[in-house]
C-alpha cells in the first residue's frame, strides 16, 4: 500500500517510492508523479529519477523530476512545482525522502498563488505580533500603499504602553492611561486575525496557528517581542503580588509597587536586574530611584536600606551615564552588587537568594532578607521563535542589524524586541526600527536593493527622581545620538515633562499610526 497524504483534490504527498509501487499508484487512477528528491540524497538503495521515469511510463504515468535541497527552496522552486501542478494530468503524487519537502513546495506555490490549498489563510504581509512594532510597521506600510494587503496576528485582548509602567509604579502615572482595547488600535485596511503562534514555517511560507489555523504569506515581519521568564527564579511567580514582591514589568502589579513603597517605613528594599539582554534595561534602576525618591521627600529614607542587585557588571552600559546616575545612587544611599543575580525567592519568609560572581569567577549562593522586593525576571526570546529556522544561536530572530532582514530568508524581516540586532530593547528603538522594515520590506516586493540602514537607535529616559530625567540617547556601539542639542547627561524637568507627558501622546496618537516625525534613520529619534 502507497502512504500519501491528500493536500488537496489535485495533490497528495507521499515519503519516497520505491518502484513497485508505481503500479499500485496507476491503479488507484493517479495520473502523474513529481519526484522532489535529489538523487543520491540517501545514499544506496534509492531508486534514481531515470528509472522511476522508465516504470512510471510503463504503467501511463506522467513523471517529472523537480529535485530540491532541503532548507534552500525558493520562490522559484515554488513557481516550477506549481507549474507543474497546472500542466499534469490530475490527479498527482509528489513524493521526496519524507514528504515534508513535497508539502513545502506546494505550499511555496500556494503563497505565489499558483495552487489553490484548503483550509489555509492568505495574506500578501503578514505581521506576527499586535503590540508596538507590530501595529506601528503596520501602520507605516499602509500609510505609504492603502491597498496592501496586510494581517496582524495577534491573541491579545488588551495593548500596554509599557514604558509608563515604572512610573506608575513610583506614583506618577495613572496605570489606566497605559492600556487601551487591541481593536481600536488595529490600522484601517488591516486585518487583525486573533490567534497565538504556534509554529513558524519559513521554507513553506507558512504560520501555523495554536487553534489550527494556517497562514500563507508572501512576506512575513515578526514582531512577537519578548518573554518574562518568571519561572527561571524558583518561588517568584508563586509570590508576586504578596509578601512585599512585585514588579513593574507587569501591568496588575504596577500599582502593588507604589503600594509597597508607600507603606514602606523602615527595613530593607532590594531591587534586582538580570542579566541581559532584557526590555528596557534602565527599568530596574528607575524603580529604585523613584521609590528612594518618595523615600527622601517622606524623611523615610534614612530609616530604609536600599540595595540594588544587579547582573552585569557595571551600573549602565553606556559609561557616559555612569557618573550622574552614580551621583544619584550615593545620594539616596543605595548599595550596589554588580555581577549579583536573582536566583530564588522565599515570599512569605521575605528572604531572597543570589548567585555572585567573585573576582576569580567562583560562584557562590548568598541569602538576603528584605521587606520590599522589585523583581525583574530574566528574559527570552519567545519559545515559538527559538524553535524555528528563524533563530540565531542565541533564540532571537536572526536578522542583519542594518537592514533587519533575515539573512536565511529574504521574505523575512523583524523588529522590536524579538529582532537579533544588538540595540537596546526599547520602544524608542521600535519607533525607529518600523521606518526600517517598512521601507526594506517594500524595498524588497519590487526586487530594488534595499535602501535604509538602522543605527542601532535606542533611548532610555532615566527617572532619577520625580521632575528628573537623564535622557539617555544611543546607538550601536553606544555611539551617544541625542534629539536635541542639551548636553545628554544633565538630568532635566524637560526630559521628564518629554517621558511624562509628551511621549505618550506621541505614542498613542503618531507612532501608533503610521506618522513617523523624528523617527526617519539618520535623523534624530524620540523614545
């Protein structure tokens, strides 16, 4: 008996043949066969191309040779086999080592619009990944062609302007101001299709979907940001949001956090960094200054030990910033313990555990009580992204950190958080990086080189204290790139009237829509 798998009323896919078998398909009224496998590929024992040829003629059958190369099928593999599929006499059985690459190419041809396949969605751009890459790359393609035919998908109910968390969580920032309903925010002329990835399928041009959906794309830009691995320190999750544990890097607990520093009269608060790369890596940080700040100003502070303990191995990445925000650290009394990370929590006994890393790279466990704990998780890329074609060596979507393209697949782009390119994770770097996209991406549609280059672009608003910002301004490198010409490291009221009140409104009511002023590359950019 022949194992094929019906694709649709026209092709079935089948694992390799064997010669005997030709006959059996001739029976069963199948018309024409399309080898896909290289010959040689397995070494002795396959039957070669010319005398399947040879038996498949014997019995009527049509036969055509299509070999390809596993991870290297093109369109032009797609348009051959679909072709194909047009010319022979149906019904057809394409068969390789497995199947699986019999199944690529036609879905390849599906996406060329060249085979009808059942049961399978299809869009021209498809964005995977509804917050804010997502919707502003959306946004930015359909502002330049209205009559793209562009989907989102995304599971999400809700959409956050996360970087307002950290100041709601120093009381300066009303938490219902950073979250809005994802459908009103969807562009008009795109679809929002929602579902959660389940696997990526680049070779095919496929996203197959949790519930089983699938979609073929023409192009694909990915834009599934980050995870919080909340589980990758023993006993967090279990406690977050009780026993004085919180943290701003959730929305529900932002608003735990200010409780927490408020109520805080005395004892010890620890605020903790893992190690990079993670989102916002200023976050951590401005946690604590802001609750040293509210501290200071209640007259609590001397009474309160302050501890922040950090990963790496240095208070800021980029040593330009490192004397004001020191200034800062020795003015609220913090103590710093680089190269100290988060590793175990015990909630209810309010104790907290940390590998260390001595001068000579011993490791050891050292245990701390507090009575205030700002935990920030360790962070990845998604699990749908380092299990697929899509990623480096590190999980990240692999892309060119100029172009942002995949350098694997040119139909592929990425940006934001998911994107392999070594700029900090930043919605400033977003709002930047969807210029980018939008433009290589259209770029690429007409087969013209590719014509914008990313700088690495990221910026870092530091809240040194209420009414204060260091506005931190950088590229790849840590090439200083500051919007405006105010010496960067001054901590200013207007950089905290810019983070506070000027950088959601330009969130919401231009980034979010497609209008890109201060975010063309090569010009200045705001977060």
């Amino acid at each position: 008996m022949v194992d094929t798998t019906r694709i649709n009323g026209v092709l079935q896919v089948a694992p390799q043949l064997l010669p005997e078998q030709l006959e059996e398909l001739a029976r069963q009224g199948i018309k024409s066969v399309i080898c896909n496998r290289p010959d040689g590929e397995g070494g002795a024992g396959q039957p070669d191309a010319t005398r399947m040829a040879a038996i498949a003629a014997e019995h009527g059958l049509a036969f055509t040779y299509l070999p390809v190369v596993p991870g290297q099928i093109t369109d032009a593999d797609g348009e051959a086999f679909g072709k194909l599929i047009a010319e022979l006499p149906h019904p057809v059985v394409a068969y390789c080592r497995t199947g699986n690459h019999s199944r690529m190419l036609f879905e390849r041809a599906s996406g060329l619009g060249l085979c009808e396949q059942e049961g399978v969605l299809r869009h021209d751009i498809l964005v995977l990944g509804g917050g804010t890459a997502g919707i502003g790359v959306t946004a930015s393609l359909l502002r330049r062609h209205r009559d793209l035919d562009i989907a989102i998908v995304e599971p999400g109910e809700n959409h956050y302007y996360q970087p307002g968390w950290t100041l709601v969580g120093g009381g300066a920032f009303d938490q219902k101001r950073t979250v809005r309903r994802t459908a009103d925010l969807i562009p008009q002329g795109a679809h929002w299709i929602r579902g959660a990835v389940s696997r990526l399928d680049p070779d095919a041009s496929m996203v197959h979907l949790a519930d089983g959906r699938r979609i073929q794309y023409r192009q694909l830009i990915v834009a599934l940001g980050l995870e919080l691995n909340w589980e990758g320190v023993e006993g967090l999750e279990e406690t977050l949001g009780a026993n004085g544990v919180t943290s701003n890097y959730r929305f529900d607990l932002t608003t735990y956090t200010w409780e927490l520093v408020q109520g805080l009269r005395s004892g010890k608060a620890l605020f903790t960094q893992p190690p990079m790369p993670i989102k916002c890596a200023g976050a951590p940080q401005k946690a604590m200054y802001l609750s040293c700040d509210h501290w200071l100003r209640s007259g609590r502070l001397k009474d309160i030990e302050v501890e922040l303990n950090s990963a790496g191995a240095v208070l800021f990445g980029v040593p330009e910033f490192v004397p004001p925000l020191m200034r800062y650290v020795e003015k609220y009394g913090a103590r710093l313990a680089f190269q100290s990370t988060l590793v175990k929590v015990d909630g209810p006994a309010k104790k907290a555990w940390f590998d260390v890393v001595a001068a000579d790279g011993q490791v050891s466990r050292v245990e701390k009580s507090f009575d205030m704990l700002h935990a920030v998780p360790p962070q990845r890329a998604p699990d749908v992204v380092r299990n697929s074609p899509l990623a480096d060596a590190a999980g990240w979507c692999a892309v060119d950190q100029h172009t942002l393209q995949s350098p694997r697949y040119a139909n592929v782009f990425a940006l934001g958080d998911v994107c392999s390119s070594p700029n900090a994770k930043t919605m400033a770097a977003a709002r930047k990086q969807v210029v980018v996209v939008a433009e290589n991406l259209l770029a690429a549609r007409s087969g013209q080189p590719l014509p914008t280059r990313y700088d690495g672009y990221g910026s870092c608003p530091l809240t040194v204290e209420k009414g204060r910002v260091v506005l931190a301004e950088f590229g790849f490198g840590g090439k200083l790139l500051p919007t405006f010409p105010l010496d960067p490291v001054v901590p200013r009221y207007s950089a905290w009237v810019l983070k506070a009140v000027l950088l959601p409104w330009v969130y919401w009511n231009l980034m979010l829509k497609g209008r890109e002023w201060f975010a063309r590359p090569g010009q200045p950019a705001v977060k």
